[in-house]
C-alpha cells in the first residue's frame, strides 16, 4: 500500500497536478497503509495548528512591503546607490548588480523578486555597457539567491513557523553567510571582469553623489528599521514586517509613486502568494502528522546513528537531498514536505536548531538556480531573451562557487552562529 501511494503521487506529479493536491492525496494514502486511518479525524486539527501560528502573520506583510518596495521603482535608487559606491571599479555593474541584490534582500526577502527586478533594469544596462547578456543575466540569477539569506526573510519566518525556531534568531544567523555570499560574488566578478576586459564605470560629480544617496537613504531605512527593531527587542518579526509596510508606504508617498493602483496589485498579488503558501502548508500538514505518528524522525536518527555518519556526515548527506529536492520543487513545498522529517534529526545528532534552519534555506535557495526547474533561472532567461540551457550553462560557475561557500556554512556553525550569539538571542 505504500508502495502504491508513492507510485500514485509520482503519476499525479507527472500529470501536472498541484502538489498541494498530490501531497495531500499521498498522506491519505499513507494514513490508510499504516493503519493510522482513525487519526485522519484528527487532521483538520492539526492543520489549523499548523496554521495558527503568531509568526506566520510577518510572511504576507513583509511580502507586502517588498512588492510595494517593488512597484515603487525603488530598485532604481538601489541600483544608483550601488553605483555610486563600487561602480567606478573594473566589472563595477557586475559589483552593482551583487550590490543591489544585497540591498533588495533587506527589503523583499524573494530570490524570484530580486531576479525579476534587475532582469528587467540592470541586464539591458549591462548589454549596452558592452557586457555579454549571458553573463549579465547568469550574474543576476546568482546574485539574485541572497535574498532568502538576508533577513527579512520569507524562507526563514517560514522555516521558523514550522520548526519552532526563533526567527530573530535565524535572521541574525543569515546575516554573515549573506554577506560572505555577496562578497564571494564581488570576488568572482572581479575575475572575470579582468578575464573578459569587462568596462569600469566613471566617477559621478558630487552633486550627483548628493542626490543619489538622498534619494536611497529612505529604502535603505527599511532593512535597518526591521533588523533593529527585532535584533534589539524593540518589535517582534510580525510587528517589524507591519512597520515595513507603513515605511514602504510612506517612501512610495515621497517618491510620489504610490497610487491606487499600485496598491491594489501589490495587496492582489500578497494574497495571491501567502494563499499558495499557505494551501501548500495545509497539504503538507497531513505528511508532518503521519511522521509523526509513525516516528519517523526518531527511525531514521536511530538508522543513521547505527551507520556512523555522525553529526558532519548527516548534515552533508541533508544538504545533498534538500540540494536535489530544491532543482524540482518550490522553496515552500520543500519545506513543507521535507524538512519536518529531516531537520530533526540534525538536531537529534547535537546541531544547533538555527544552525539547521540557516543551512536548510540557503541549500534551498541554492536549487531556485539549479536545473531542470531553477525557479530564478526560469524567471530571468523569460525577462532576459537568455535561452534558458544557455543561461544554465552560463550560471555554472557561480553555481559552483555558491556550493563551496554552501559548504563552508554546513561544516563550519560559527560562520551562522557568531551573530546570534554576540547578540544574545541564543545560548
């Protein structure tokens, strides 16, 4: 019966059905073929739990925030600031482009958004400075996957929901591999930019310098507000993420932007997407009950302790499954359906719960640019003209860069842990 669940999900995927629907029709399934179909009554319960979560409620306000940061043209600010601060080096809007993704990351916490951005306005500036489109577009793709690391993050406020972790804890740990990430990128452009005689830009005149950093100092208020208000005590995530929406607002009323349109296609597609979200949390609630009640973590912890991988062999053999899960399933889903079985069990071998959750979510990130289905790299060769196997190709080596830094995150903590601890958020 099991066998045939799985084979059943695996057929309803390859017919193009949602995996919402397929991974709530495989936990039924598993229900009736542990013997556990009494407890399907119990499902609804579980799903509001699941559900009914204070944490959750920063998610759709802080994807609020970044699109109306989106439809508010404040990518072009962050683009000029970026320009003003390392455009004048060799490859400079190679560094911009890193650059801005960094900045968009304190703001909108979406890989897909950042790419979506700087496709549209940085990769047709790009061709006409004389860089070739395939690297323009592989470098925006690349870059683009920082935005779940830096807080405010999506990934992470719903890794946290799930697991139980402290969020402000997690967005402190994302705040020195996204960094290290951003200047790994920088390093890797610079190489290039010398390899391929890639243009510098010019130094602007300051009353240019002026007026660019007058107009991004508000944007730029907003990462600094969140990260302050949470890391200090001041709010908690939900309240900084409704702070974010206020600020964002107010920026798009000075930058005169904001309008009764723009507005209600940002809080359209807000509930579009916590509305995806949230479906495919309710679907995969039934897996997460069914693990549980099978015990499924304490199995498979008890099945690796008697392999002897031991702590740093479970966690590289994790990244390697969530790594391959994240090029065929959505962030969210991934999530969703493997991270409530897996993650446990790293905490059971004796790794930090923040440590995990970090790790997990710049693994996943990782496969939004990662074939056959990169998120990121769907979206950016659409935008870009790029054909999608030549932009593959093209992102290849920062793939390879992003999974030795990757690496370096998974064996060693304190590159994730020395903030929060300085902090004081955690032990």
């Amino acid at each position: 019966m099991t066998l045939l669940a799985i084979l059943i999900g695996a057929v309803l995927l390859a017919l193009g059905v949602a995996i919402a629907y397929v991974s709530g029709v495989v936990a039924m399934l598993g229900f009736v073929a542990a013997g556990l179909a009494d407890y399907i009554a119990v499902l609804p319960q579980a799903i509001f739990s699941q559900l009914d979560v204070f944490a959750l409620m920063a998610m759709p306000l802080f994807i609020l925030a970044g699109e109306l940061m989106n439809r508010n043209r404040i990518t072009d600010a962050l683009i000029e600031f970026s320009m003003l601060l390392v455009g004048r080096i060799r490859g400079g809007l190679g560094h911009v482009n890193v650059l801005t993704s960094l900045f968009f990351a304190g703001i909108s916490g979406s890989a897909v958004a950042d790419a979506a951005a700087l496709s549209n306005t940085l990769v047709p500036a790009m061709r006409e400075r004389g860089y070739n489109v395939d690297y323009a577009a592989a470098i925006t793709a690349a870059a683009a996957i920082i935005g779940p690391i830096i807080p405010p993050s999506i990934v992470m406020i719903f890794y946290g929901a799930i697991m139980g972790v402290d969020a402000a804890s997690l967005f402190a740990g994302g705040i020195g591999p996204g960094l290290l990430l951003a200047v790994a990128l920088m390093l890797a452009n610079l190489v290039f930019a010398y390899r391929d005689s890639h243009p510098a830009g010019v130094r602007p005149a300051p009353g240019v310098r002026r007026r660019v950093v007058r107009r991004a100092l508000p944007a730029l208020s907003v990462p600094v507000v969140i990260m302050a208000g949470i890391v200090l005590g001041w709010m908690t995530p939900t309240e900084a993420a409704a702070v974010a929406v206020v600020v964002s607002t107010l920026i798009g009323l000075l930058y005169r932007t904001l309008s009764r349109s723009v507005w209600r296609e940002s809080v359209e597609r807000t509930v579009e997407l916590t509305g995806t979200i949230f479906i495919a949390m309710a679907a995969a609630a039934g897996v997460n009950l069914l693990a549980t009640l099978t015990q499924l973590p304490v199995e498979l912890a008890a099945r690796i302790t008697a392999l002897g991988l031991g702590l740093q062999g479970y966690m590289l053999l994790l990244t390697l499954v969530l790594l391959v899960t994240g090029m065929f399933l959505d962030t969210q889903i991934a999530l969703s359906l493997m991270v409530p079985i897996l993650a446990p069990v790293a905490t059971h071998l004796g790794a930090d719960p923040v440590h995990v959750g970090v790790m997990v979510c710049i693994t996943l990130s990782i496969g939004l640019i990662t074939p056959p289905l990169g998120g990121v790299t769907m979206v950016t060769a659409t935008i870009t003209g790029v054909p999608y196997w030549r932009l593959v190709r093209a992102t290849m080596p920062f793939v390879l860069l992003e999974l030795l830094f990757l690496l370096l995150v998974v064996l060693m903590p304190d590159v994730t842990l020395f903030l929060p601890r300085h902090l004081g958020l955690m032990p």
